[in-house]
C-alpha cells in the first residue's frame, strides 16, 4: 500500500500562530545555569503573543528577560503527519495587576500549585511546518 | 464532581528513561545563532542512549559537540495528566559505518529526506515528572 510521499512543508507565520494557539500545552526552551533547559507548560495566545503561567518556583522563572524559544506540535505518533510551530521573543514577566487578572481568567493552570507569575512571549520570530502525510514506505521500512 | 488533586511527582531516572523510550518523538534543545533551538525529532534509546537520525541539511547538525536537552512527554491535552522527561547530555554524531547501520535499523525517519547524520545523546542529567490526575476544579477554574 503506498500513499501519497510524506512532506515538510514551510507554514506562513499566520497560520502558525493559529495552530499554536489551538493547542493547550507546549514547551518553553531557555538557557539555565548555562545549560539548554526546557519545560512543558500551558500557554494561551493572547493578540499574537503566548502568555503562560506558572508558580514562584518554577526554574523557568529564571528565562524572564531571555530570549526564549516556545514550542507546540501536534504529531501523530503513528504516521508523524502534523505541525510544529516555534516562536522565538523575549520572555516578559507581566506585572500589572488587570493585565494578570485578565491572563489567568484565560489560562488553565498545569500543575495544582498557586499560579504566581504570568510570563508573556512576544514573538520575534515564528517558525512553523507541516508534515504532510507518510507513506507506507517508512513502515515498511522499519518492518 | 471531585478527584483527586492533582500533583507534580519526580520520577526516578530509570523510569524516566523507560518513559522516553516508550514514545517515537520527543524534541531536542540546543543553541542555534546563539538562540535558543528545538526541533521535534524521532528518536531511539539504545543502551541508555538517545538516538536521533537527521538529514543534511538540518539545523540540529549544529548541536553536534554542544551539550543539549532532549525532552519527550505524554501530557493529556484535556486531563494535563501524563509525564515529561528531560535528559540533558553531549551530542555526538555517530560516524562508525557498523554503528550507524545498527542505528539506521532501529530508526524511523520522520521526514522523507535522506537522513545522512546520526546523532547520540548520552544523558548525563535524567530529570522526570508526573502529572497526576488533574481534579475538576481545574476545569472549573476557566468555565
């Protein structure tokens, strides 16, 4: 059975940060004690930016101020048809009491811990692709 | 309706080992252009190792020699119940004709592009977490 060739195609930044905002969880990529660090967290995308919250000691306090990288996908195990879509920005520690009420009547909170900080990402740069569907041929392979 | 709270637990390291190597997917972390970096790749976990396979072209080649985080998680979009595991360790390429045969078997593409490189990542940090049941009041929280 052979099926049309699997493809990595480019997405326009519109349409990545449409399917960023689509899903509820991703993963925050910054540097922490000079080392490569990356946490899953639930983000929404408020007017283009992606807000998340998370709790005082949560380690990715320690990217606010850093150039961050965030990323969400949606990938079918099976077939490895899907999206990934990264926003690269500065991360933001949003302080403003009506800007944090309004951001956590959004968000969900991850884990069940008091949900202290609100951390915005404007994006600087967004990168997206899609995997069109596989073919056969790559089970074939490992078969 | 109530259940359980739900609760971050770490994992031991072997069982977080167990957990990444249970999943075809996960992403890696490193420094492109002195930006943070991640790309969602298939990976292999043999004898302790992370086993990536990429093309020529791709920008993870850059994380060769760099020490990188490797994360793959399970996270219930709905429930957020589920794990993540990160490793964090050096990533080298994997040059021995035997060695790379032996990978290349064990590897599924995830893209249809000649994957020309093979990457091992030998952890030396394994840090894992568990998501709990998620309770109703979370739910509640954004009705």
């Amino acid at each position: 059975m052979h099926s049309d060739p699997k493809r990595l195609r480019e997405l326009p930044p519109a349409t990545a940060l449409r399917l960023l905002g689509s899903v509820p969880i991703g993963r925050i990529v910054f540097t922490a004690h000079a080392l490569p660090a990356i946490r899953p967290v639930n983000h929404v995308l408020v007017d283009g930016d992606v807000v998340l919250r998370c709790h005082a000691g949560a380690a990715l306090l320690g990217a606010i101020g850093q150039v961050v990288a965030y990323e969400a996908d949606d990938i079918d195990p099976e077939t490895h048809a899907g999206w990934s879509v990264i926003v690269t920005g500065k991360a933001d520690e949003v302080t403003g009491a009506d800007e944090v009420a309004h951001y956590e009547r959004l968000l969900r909170p991850h884990v069940d811990l008091t949900m202290e900080h609100v951390v915005r990402i404007s994006p600087e740069i967004i990168t997206g692709f899609e995997l069109t569907d596989v073919t056969q041929d790559a089970k074939d392979l490992i078969a």
